[in-house]
C-alpha cells in the first residue's frame, strides 16, 4: 500500500504494463484495475475477486479521446460525458470494431461501459496509454471498498499495488445509462443522482425491469452482502440488533440496539452515500445477527443508497421454487 501521488502515478502505470493488478481510488469507490487490453491481466481481475465470468466491466478513460477510439459516441451520450466527465457516470456504448479491448472486459457483449474517473486514475490511465478495466475493489458479493485499507483487508494478498488517496468521495458506484434510440435507460443507479442526468437530457431515464437487468451484472439479486442479516426500512429496533440510522430522530427502541452508526446525522443523502459501505462493514464486524437499517428516502441519492441496501437485504442463496417463479 502506498501513497497516492505524483511519483505513484509512473509505478502504477508500469505495473499494470506489466500485467499486474492495481487497486487505484477513484471517486466512486476503490477499484481492482487491470490494462483492459491485456486479457491475462483481466482474467486476473475475474480470479482475484472470484466473480462469475458473465459480468462485464466497466472500462475507464483518461478523457473523451480516449472513449472515441474505443466505442462509438452518439450525440446525447456525448452531451451526458460534457456534462459529468470526469465523474460518477459510465455510459454503455456500442464497440468500435477492431478495437484492442480484450473480449473478456464485455463479457462477449459488443457494448462496452465507459467511464472517466475523477482524481488520480486518470492520470494513470493516461500515462498507460490503455483504458483500464476496472470492477469495485473486493472480493465478488462483498461490500464495495471505499478506502485503501478496506482494500488491503479484503483483497491484499492477491494485488500487486495499492493506491491510497484517503475515503472515497461519493462512496457508491458509478450511475451506468446507456442511449437507446430515442429513449435513455438506468441500468444501475449510482453515484449521480437520476435527477440530474434526467435535467441535462431533458427527459426521464427509464428504469429496468429488475428481471431483465439480471443479464446486466451488479443486478444479481444478492451483493454487497454483509455477514449479518439486513432488515429494512426499520422502525422498531429489536433487541440486540446492530442499527444503521439515517437523520436526527431514532427509531422506537433504538437504545436497545448492540451498536448504533448513523450514516448523516442531518439526513443528507450525500454524506449517508459516503459513509455507507463503510458503515456496513463496521457494524459487521461487531458479529451482531441482524443489521436493523432505519428508512431511508429514495430521492437523489437515495436511490442507489437503497438500491444497494435492498441488495445487501436480499436472500444469499435463492431457494429453487424462486428461481422457478422468475421463468
Ligand atoms: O464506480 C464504479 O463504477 C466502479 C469504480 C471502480 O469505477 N466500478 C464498477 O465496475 O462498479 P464494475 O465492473 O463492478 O461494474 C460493472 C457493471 C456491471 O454491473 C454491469 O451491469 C455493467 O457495469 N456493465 C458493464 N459492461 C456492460 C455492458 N456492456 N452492458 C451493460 N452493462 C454493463
Ligand atoms: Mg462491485
């Protein structure tokens, strides 16, 4: 592990060169990044974190150039990357042919997810000269690391290098839209509030249907799992039961809780995104059965925020009878 600056940005970049995992900061989250053109590199990336090699990545730029030669930018996916590049945005944009991404990053698909980070991975990305391929830092179904230490916890052993640029600003995953025609859809709720893309595009983003979005990873039901169970939208603490609160007034019986984190103390949707994975992790790690998590408001950020929370809730192993419901 070590610092981020400018002298970590040429050992970075000539680590990845060499077909080395490293985990960077970036805005979002942490991320476990391999030379996305490399596929040694990125099948390093689908082992180190033990993901199912279905899901695609999402592959990060230094600038809109760089998306330019490998994806094809329709005019509003261009307007979207003006707008919020660099930033927790990614778009889904068809593939340019004959370009060097290694067929492994999309899964096979002929899309690609592009997004321009903020703070030093940019930096690094440039000096690679190759987009980087990118997943949140830790191991798969696990909460997202949003610090360097975090990181090193979680995935140590298994990463050549370790940026460490301090917590992660936003604290959730990018947005993903991709253009479809004349319609726009949210295929992940994020880091950027839907509001705000939907205020540039001038009109509403379109949700998918959750079961459709199962073939669009990070949409398996189950992720961001802690150990202990989740239980949401809580208004009545049971006993022993670790609580995740959200603004200044407490569930009934909040003092009967184990341990008590409040994710913004004010109700701010941007300091609650911030702090939450973190916040899961440490009530997991006090071994209570049950995370009680206090209801959160679904706009702006609240959104992914809940998102993220109701997939942290959602059962690990899904019982054969569901399975058969979804057909
Ligand atoms: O904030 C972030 O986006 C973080 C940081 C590290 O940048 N990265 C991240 O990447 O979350 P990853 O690889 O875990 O996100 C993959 C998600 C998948 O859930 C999938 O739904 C979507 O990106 N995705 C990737 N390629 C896609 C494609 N071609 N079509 C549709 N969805 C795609
Ligand atoms: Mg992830």
């Amino acid at each position: 592990m070590i610092t981020s600056d400018e002298r970590s940005i040429l050992q970075a970049a000539r680590t990845l060169a060499a077909g080395k995992l490293v985990a960077i900061p970036t805005e979002t989250v942490y991320g476990l990044a391999a030379d996305a053109t490399n596929g040694d590199a990125v099948a390093g990336i689908f082992e180190a974190k033990g993901r199912p090699h279905f899901n695609p990545l999402i592959c990060h730029v230094s600038d809109i150039a760089m998306a330019g030669r490998y994806a094809l930018i329709d005019p509003l996916s261009r307007k979207l990357m003006d707008a919020f590049w660099p930033g927790p945005l990614t778009l889904v944009l068809p593939l340019r042919p004959d370009t060097h991404i290694h067929p492994l990053v999309a899964a096979g698909l002929e899309t690609v997810a592009l997004r321009m980070p903020r703070g030093i991975a940019g930096k690094i990305i440039a000096a690679l000269g190759h987009p980087l391929a990118a997943p949140s830092a830790n191991t798969s179904g696990k909460i997202s690391g949003t610090s360097a230490q975090a990181v090193a916890d979680d995935l140590g052993a298994k990463i050549a290098l370790i940026l460490d640029a301090g917590p992660s600003e936003v604290g959730l995953e990018s947005t993903i839209v991709k253009v479809d025609g004349d319609a726009v859809l949210l295929l992940r709720p994020g880091g950027l509030a839907a509001e705000d893309v939907e205020a540039v595009i001038g009109q509403k983003l379109q949700r998918m249907d959750q079961r459709a979005a199962i073939e669009a990873p990070g949409m398996l039901a189950s992720h961001y799992a802690p150990a202990a169970g989740v239980r949401l939208n809580v208004h009545e603490v049971r006993h022993g039961e670790a609580l995740l609160a959200f603004g200044p007034t407490r569930a009934i019986n909040a003092q009967a809780a184990a341990a008590h984190l409040n994710l913004s103390e004010t109700g701010n949707l941007r300091e609650a995104a911030a702090n939450l994975f973190d916040y899961m992790k440490r009530l997991d790690r006090l071994g209570s059965a049950v995370i009680a998590v206090e209801p959160i408001p679904f706009n702006g950020l609240g959104e992914a925020i809940n998102d993220r929370l109701v997939r942290a809730a959602a059962p690990r192993v899904p019982p054969i009878a569901e399975l058969e419901q979804i057909k």
